[in-house]
C-alpha cells in the first residue's frame, strides 16, 4: 500500500513537473489510470486531481490516485486539424451525417442542411466577435474548430445526450456542453414530435435550452451558440466558476439581432427579448422584493427555487448592463473570466467584483433604482 502511494505521488509529481509554467508550450501527455486512457495537455491541478484538454477541445478530469502510468509523447501540444476532426466525427456520427466546414465550425447534419446551419452559426460568431472587440475586449483566437451536431430527429439528440449524462430530456431542444465544447440540436421541423414547453435550465456544467410553441430552431441555435462562442473566445471561463446570471443573460440578450449588432440603429426598446421582458415586469410587479438586486448578484439561489424568474432579470440586468454601461460590462465579463480555476466564487467576491467594475459600493439602492426605471421605461 506504501509503495501504491509513492507511485501515486512520484506520477503526480512528474505530470505537474512536465507542465511547469516556465515552460514555452505545453507537452502533450499520454496518462493511463485504470478505467481509461487521456491524451493531452495538463489545464489546471490540485492537490487530488489533474484537468486535462484533449486534442479535439474535449475536457477531461481524473484523480491522480487512478493513474498507473505517465508519459510526455510529444514536446509541444497541438489540437487536431478540422480535418482530423472532421474524420473523428464521421466516424462517431456515421455516414448518414455530412460534416460541413466552415470558418469557425464544424457543422455536423443530415445531408443537405449542414450549410444553412453553419451561415446561422457563423453571423452569430462574427457578431460576438466585433461586438466585444469593438468595446475593448481582446478576444482571444480559437484553439479548436467550434462542433455543432444537429440531429434529424428528437429520438437520436435524446440517444446522443443520454450517451454524455443528461436524463432529464423532455421537451430540451438544444444545449451546450462545457466539457465536451459540442453544441447538441434536433431540428424539430424534421420531428413527429413538438414539445409543448419552454424553460432554459442548467445542469452539471451543460447550458439547456427547451422547445416550444413560441421558440424555433433559428433561437436555440442562437442561445445555445452564444453558450459556446463565449466559452471559446474568452468572455467566460471553462474551468473558473461564473456566475450563472451572467452566462444566461448574455446568451438572452443576444438572441435578439439588433442586441449583437456593433451598431445600434433603433433605440433600445428595439431590442427588446419580449419573452423575458414580459416575465420581468410580471416578477417585478407580483414577486420580486425591493433592493434584492444584491442578493441576485451574490447567490444562484433564484435560479434554484424560481428558475424563469432568475432568467428574466438575468436578461433586464444583463440588457440594462449592455446598453447603458457596455465598455464596464466587457471588462467586467474579462474580470470574470480570469479568475484563478477551482477557487471557490463567494457571495463577498461576487459582489466586490460587480462593485468594483460599475462603481456601486456605496450606491447600490441608487443603481438598482436606476435599474428598475431603464426596463420599465422600455
């Protein structure tokens, strides 16, 4: 058992040793543990377990007391070519898909849809792109080509997303996937089946979006792709803790048009995410408690006990944010993301963050007031 342990740490200790930060690039590792093999380079560790990025974007987590073997088989990391990709997903998906290649993605379909889907998918990168770059954020380069499976039918997406852990599929049109960078769709035009209910939900590191009567496939692929660009370009952090408001109301936001547009033709009532504008005014009206605006900032409470209450203000904040104060925003959104992976986010740190970047320390019920009076205005 002794010797087991000094296994484990001399291992430990080599993978954290090939992955100094004085070095130039990161290597690429081969580990062996005793369920799988990973090949990759090393993101982030602790003191039990070690984060690794696979070479088609893919993030992957083991506990270092699984690893019977460690080996650097290659100096410098490099990710697959789209076309290695490409060649992967075939052979994943099968030959009924077509892969279509565009600047940014991989659009994976059924035969004959791949390229409408990846215009949609690219207008909404370029828009993100300029959008944040325009206001000071430096965007950073993608590592990987961008994956996008859009599946023929309800009952396949359901097979595919059982397959990476999700149960809970009824009625779910789309969602993103943190771990895997993949973003998951079924075209209902092509389905016997519609759901009958909308409601975006979150669960264990994968972004949901819900179909229903008032939503179509163009706003899933808009939602669920906003997920996928900001993880991507920078805006939010795969392996630090983001507050949830945050990435949801981004992605609300930006599935109105006029919101991504680098310049604003109509005024803001133009832009309006009607759904979510509605729902606030009823919350803010019937449920919502006065100066409770810190206390969203704070805490993922509402999203567990009020979930399209919590969605709603995520966009009036996020929206109010945008419009009024969007050069604060995008610096907020970078303070966020280059926070140290693993550490925990507390309610404190939240909040010092947000006064800190938009100046409300000691203006707090002024700001919130100002807040409530932009939507309602709207």
């Amino acid at each position: 058992m002794l010797t087991d342990l000094r296994i484990i740490v001399a291992i430990a200790g080599m993978i954290i040793l090939a992955c100094s930060p004085t070095q130039a690039a990161s290597p690429l590792l081969k580990i062996n543990t005793k369920k799988e093999i990973y090949i990759g380079k090393e993101v982030i560790h602790n003191d039990d377990h070690c984060w690794l990025l696979e070479r088609d974007g893919k993030m992957k987590s083991f506990p270092f007391k699984s690893v019977t073997g460690f080996k650097r088989i290659a100096k410098t990391f490099k990710p697959f070519s789209a076309a290695e990709m490409r060649s992967q997903l075939l052979h994943e998906l099968g030959q009924d898909f077509e892969i279509v290649g565009t600047t940014h993605y991989l659009v994976c379909a059924a035969p004959g849809h791949g390229k409408k889907y990846g215009q949609l998918f690219e207008q909404l990168y370029r828009e993100t792109h300029v959008y944040f770059s325009t206001r000071g954020f430096q965007i950073e380069p993608l590592e990987f080509p961008l994956v996008a499976i859009v599946f023929p039918d309800h009952a396949r997406f359901v097979k595919y997303a059982n397959a990476e852990g999700i149960s809970n599929t009824r009625g779910l049109a789309g969602y993103y996937q943190i771990k895997t960078n993949r973003i998951a769709l079924f075209d209902p035009s092509t389905s016997s089946k519609r759901a009958a209910l909308e409601s975006p939900n979150i669960l264990n590191g994968s972004h949901f979006a819900k179909a229903g009567a008032s939503s179509s496939l163009q706003d899933t692929i808009i939602h669920e792709a906003t997920h996928q660009v900001a993880f991507n370009l920078g805006l939010h952090s795969r392996i630090a803790e983001t507050p949830r408001w945050i990435v949801e109301g981004l992605a609300t936001v930006f599935e109105h048009p006029e919101s991504r547009s680098a310049s604003k033709s109509r005024s803001a009532s133009g832009r309006i995410n009607r759904e979510r504008y509605l729902w606030f005014g009823n919350y803010a009206k019937q449920r919502r408690h006065k100066n409770s605006l810190e206390k969203f900032i704070a805490s993922e409470r509402l999203f567990q006990t009020q979930i399209l209450d919590a969605y709603s203000e995520a966009w009036a904040l996020s929206f109010f944010l945008m419009e009024t104060r969007s050069s604060e925003y995008a610096k907020y959104l970078k303070r966020i993301a280059n926070r140290p992976a693993l550490e925990r986010y507390s309610s404190q740190d939240r909040l010092n963050d947000f006064h800190d970047c938009f100046g409300t320390r000691s203006k707090m019920k002024m700001f919130e007031a100002e807040y409530l009076r932009f939507i309602q205005r709207l």
